[in-house]
C-alpha cells in the first residue's frame, strides 16, 4: 500500500503556521510503497469507486486503511463516456485493478500490557529490542515498517488499531490527540521526554466513556468522558487541539483554523462520497466510439496531444488529424469518414460542455429515452429502445413507457466530505481526490437495462390546480428543506410533481424487486422532472438496474415492462401504498427522515436501498399518490 505509514503524522506543533510547512515538507519526503498481501487486502472494483472510495477508511482483517488518491494506483482500465467526461472537466475515466492504501488511524494499542502509541514508535522499540534476539531480527527485516506482522515486541500479541478518530468539516482526517487530551484533562505537564501512554478499560461495562482510560508514565490520568462532545476541543481554547488539517488519502496537511469532532472510527458521518451518475446515449454509444476509444492508434494519439502545451494543442490535432484517421481506421477496420467523425467531436468540437449537474444535461438523457433522438438502426450500439403501444396498456395518467433493453451506466467518485454530505463540487467541505493536473476521475461502468415512463405534464398540472393541499405539503416539505443543512447551502423548490415522481418510482422498484428477482438494492431510479421555463418540460422516471457484468443484464426487467405484466405491477404498487404498518403515524406525519424531508414515508412503504436513490431517501409522500386519511380524493392516483 502506498506510504507505510513511517512517521506520517508526529506533528505536535503549538501553532499552526509551525506544523504546517514543516509538516508539508515531512510529507514529501515520504515515497515508499509496499506491496499487499492480495488475499487478504481485496475489495470489489465498484467498492473501491463507491463506499470505499478515496478518502474512506477500510477495515480490513489486521488493520485500518484509507484508500489512497488515484494517482497512485497502477493497472487501471480506462473507460471512456464522452459527454460525462467533458462535463467533470476530465478526459476520461479510470476503473482500478489494483488499488492503493494509506495507513491510518497511527496509533495502536497491545490487549495484553496495554501500551498505546503510534505505529512508528512500535517500530522503534522492535529495532531496539531485536539488536539482542535474532528471531525478531530476521522478522523486522522482512517487515521493517510492521506492515504485515503488527505485533507487540513485548507480548508478541496482535496490535489493535485506535476505535476513534477527529475529523473537521473541511474534510480533514487526524488521530484523537491522546497526548496532549491526557495532561489536558489531568492538568499535569509532562516532564518525560519519550512519555508512554496505556489505554486501559473498566471492569463494567456499563461505565461507558468514563470506563475508557488513558495513563502517561509521567502520571497523568484522565479518562475518555466528554471526548465525543461536539464542541469540547472548542470549550478548552488552546490551538493544540484545533485540526491539524491531516489528508491521509495523497499524504498532504493543510492550514485549518477549525476545532474538530471526535468520532468512531466505522460512523458513517466520518466518509460522503460525491457520486455522479450518467448514461452513456447516443451517439457516443455507439459502436465505433467503443472501437476507437480501444485503439492502440488512439492511446498513442491521446499521449501526443497531453504532451503538447495547452495553447498549441489544437493546432497539434489539426495537423496530424488526417494521419491519425488513417492510421486508426486501418487498425479498426472501419471508413476514415466514421473515424474523422468522431475525433473531430473528441478533440475539434465547438459544442458547449453542459455542466452534469444541469437541467440540459438530464434533457439530453431524457430525449434519448423517450426516443426523441435519431438512432442509427445500421449501427451496434450500447443503448437499445424499443417503444410501447400504450393501447395496450390501459393505466391512467401514463403517457408512454419505453423498455431500454441495452443501457451503459457509469458512475464517477469525483470527491467526498465529512461530517456533513455535500450535493456538488461547488459546495463547502466538499474534497476533490485528484490533482489538479490529472485528467481522470476513478469510475465504474455496467451494462444494464430498465423501464422508462412517461407522466402526462397536463393531468399533473390539472391535479395541482384542483387540489390545494397538494401545494401545501410540497410547501412543508420546502420550508423543512430550507432550514436544513442541504437547503442553506444549495437553494432548491420541490414541486409537488418532483414528489409525485420520486414516491412513485420507489413504489415500482419495490414492487419489481418482487416480480423480477432482482434484489432491490441492485434497481436505481433517475427522476427527469422540470418546466417549460427551465428547458424543457420534463415529466418521466427511469428505473433500472445495472448490477451486470460486462455483457449487461439477462432481460429480467425489461419482461416485467410488457403489456401483460406491468399493468398489474403498476396497480398493486398503488394498492400497497394504501397501508403501511407504521400508519396512522406515518400518513399523518407533519415530516419525518432526515431533516424531516419526508411526509408520509418510511422504511415499512416507501423508503429504499440508499445506493437505489439518487437523492438519498428524501422528497417523498405517499399522500401525493394515493391521498390520505383526511383526504382521500387528494392522490394523483386515489381512483
């Protein structure tokens, strides 16, 4: 794994301007790599992209590590999404095969004598204790840094890794400051010059917090209580307990004024990916994109042009454009015309890069979707769709539905926060994992399939017209999401009919999970929601599943669109709305979930898998579907 770990984070400075350079230039220093058992340090490609992204840390059998920035990670795939790509600022994406760690937390502590210190100080004293014993002579020069073999020099038991840590909301990771909370809370110097702490725990185990106790030679003695406060670093005012601005992930320290947060080690508040997701439509699905993106004649092409500088990379790609044509439409075997085209979009095009996050970037998908946009039937493509007679359905409301039977998914970790999610790039706290100069995000793509439909913009528009309290609850639902942390920072309207959508494609999901066989976590939803004064109205959900392999999916989904299955599905998801277990509390409730982002819907009707949301179990109601217990006339579907 990247950077053993050897004297990483021995920063005790008393003001900041101090740890700070000193500590940068430390870091530099530090370029040793060492190899992983494979066995036993393994995850999955899609974990190391998603939950256990860049910054994260992971729990694995003998230690605690943090997955380490991309640029460090060897024998990675490129994938390549042109229009996703353009969008992050990027020139493609890459998907790892071999993924590189960080060592974190430091500190260490042995169950047997109880001696707690830092992973360099272990390291010290086996150096010093095998200068007498050729036994661990032979095993430290195998393991200099106690990679593979953590183990105390004393006891020969198995070191255990610190269960909590501090983070800050500006994304900082940093050992608990066991030093100097000790003769802190003890009111005690040290007067030792290599002080030894002993982490010891109470014979109750009711004690809590206060049944956790730290011991420095020198005699201070205090125990953990009121270490989890949220402002306790802050109450006792003194800079050596402010952040001392530790990225472990790409080994950097930065200036932070802030006071951290202790934390557990495993919370979830510790780690908030920042995940994009995006389809790959036409034209870049298709085939020779796929061809010419494979190429060697493309690689090499794509290696010229990043050595060249920015301000004459144009004029390098208009030169050599017809050499390169040639040379790759030889290697693939298609027309030089079907090659021009598409470099010429790569590299030569004066189209507007749309932003992932906008309203236009969702129109795009939604026309392909909804077959708005011409495919070419002579081509092999990565998006296949095939339109519905909706004669033959007879559900009220649904004005088409589209069964996508081939669809490329790709999902794009671009950074993560902590403490507090982040929604975008833009936002406060938000951790960007890549350099500036590097040209990649870390991505996973697989192929899939799904349903989409189409609501009918007029009926939805005349239900909120005749129904006040319709506006009334999405106004609730505004007013709660204004006031919390999501709506401070990122202004957004939640209109009754983005509701109506979200509710009823998490209804169908649940419901499909049973009809098709797939688990529920492995189906997603993208909600296409907006006006006419926005770009276009919009007014379909498109739900899908992309747990396949690299051949995609089986059809299971897509069967369950046809005429002679989703009628019924459509209609006992409505049903099953009607009740839930939690009712009346949850038809009732004034707001509920995170933030109270939510009216009627809980995890017993409407709540689903977090990775099946694409906005994290909030903004639903099933009051907007099927009406509720004061007003049943009120649902879009109540009939």
């Amino acid at each position: 794994f990247a950077n053993a770990g050897h004297g990483l984070n021995i920063f005790d400075f008393d003001t900041l301007n101090g740890y700070y350079l000193e500590g940068l230039e430390r870091m530099k220093e530090i370029k040793e790599k060492i190899e992983l058992d494979k066995i036993n340090y393994s995850v999955r490609a899609a974990q190391a992209v998603l939950q256990y992204g860049v910054g994260a840390m992971v729990d694995f059998a003998d230690q605690t590590l943090v997955t380490a920035a991309p640029e460090t990670w060897s024998n990675t795939k490129k994938i390549y999404d042109e229009r996703f790509a353009k969008a992050l600022g990027v020139d493609y994406f890459v998907l790892p095969r071999s993924v590189s760690y960080s060592r974190f937390p430091e500190w260490y502590f042995c169950p047997k004598c109880r001696e707690f210190k830092k992973l360099d100080e272990w390291a010290e004293q086996w150096k010093k204790l095998s200068q007498n014993n050729k036994r661990m002579r032979d095993k430290l020069e195998k393991d200099n840094y106690l990679v593979r073999n953590m183990q105390c020099p004393n006891c020969f038991q198995d070191l255990v890794v610190s269960r909590i840590v501090t983070v800050c909301e500006d994304g900082h990771l940093n050992d608990f400051p066991w030093k100097e909370w000790v003769h802190k809370k003890a009111k005690k110097e040290c007067n030792q010059l290599n002080p030894t702490l002993k982490f010891k725990t109470g014979a109750s185990g009711t004690e809590g917090l206060e049944g956790l106790s730290i011991e420095c030679s020198c005699g201070a003695r205090t125990t953990l209580s009121g270490a989890f406060d949220t402002d306790v670093f802050e109450k006792m005012d003194d800079n050596i307990f402010r952040c001392k601005g530790n990225h472990p992930f790409n080994h950097t320290v930065q200036k932070c004024y802030r006071y951290p947060r202790t934390i557990q080690r495993g919370a979830s508040s510790v780690y908030f990916p920042v995940i994009y997701t995006s389809l790959v439509i036409p034209p870049y699905a298709d085939k020779i994109y796929s061809m010419v993106e494979n190429s060697k004649g493309f690689e090499v092409c794509c290696a010229i042009i990043n050595d060249e500088e920015p301000d004459k990379k144009i004029e390098k790609i208009q030169k050599k454009l017809n050499q390169w044509v040639e040379k790759i439409a030889l290697e693939i075997g298609r027309p030089q015309v079907e090659v021009e085209k598409v470099l010429r979009r790569k590299w030569l095009s004066e189209e507007e890069n749309v932003e992932v996050t906008s309203i236009k970037y969702k129109i795009e998908e939604y026309e392909a979707l909804s077959g708005r946009v011409p495919v070419n039937t002579s081509g092999v493509y990565e998006f296949s769709r095939e339109e519905m007679d909706m004669e033959q359905y007879d559900i009220e409301h649904i004005k088409a539905i589209s069964l996508i039977d081939k669809v490329r998914v790709v999902k794009a970790l671009t950074g993560f926060s902590r403490i507090k999610p982040v929604s975008s790039m833009d936002e406060e706290g938000f951790v960007n994992i890549k350099e500036e100069q590097t040209n990649y995000y870390p991505a996973n793509e697989v192929r899939g399939e799904g349903i989409f439909i189409e609501i009918d913009s007029g009926d939805v528009k005349e239900w909120i017209s005749k129904s006040p309290e319709v506006e009334e609850r999405a106004k609730r639902l505004n007013d709660n999401y204004n006031e919390s942390y999501y709506g401070i920072n990122n202004k957004r309207n939640i209109t009754p009919k983005f509701i109506l959508l979200h509710t009823l494609s998490h209804l169908l999901i649940s419901q499909l999970s049973f009809e098709c066989g797939y688990n529920v976590a492995s189906i997603s939803e993208k909600i296409y929601c907006s006006e006419e004064e926005e770009g276009k109205e919009m007014s379909g959900i498109f739900i899908y599943t992309a747990s396949g392999d690299s051949e995609g999916t089986l059809g299971g989904l897509v069967r369950q669109g046809r005429s002679d299955a989703f009628p019924n599905i459509f209609k006992k998801a409505i049903n099953n709305a009607k009740i839930c277990s939690n009712d009346p509390i949850c038809i009732t409730s004034k707001g509920q979930g995170r933030d109270s982002l939510n009216l009627a819907a809980c995890y017993s009707c409407s709540l689903l898998p977090e990775t099946s949301c694409e906005e994290n179990n909030v903004f639903l109601d099933r009051g907007m579907v099927i009406g509720t217990f004061d007003n049943e006339k009120m649902g879009f579907w109540s009939d």
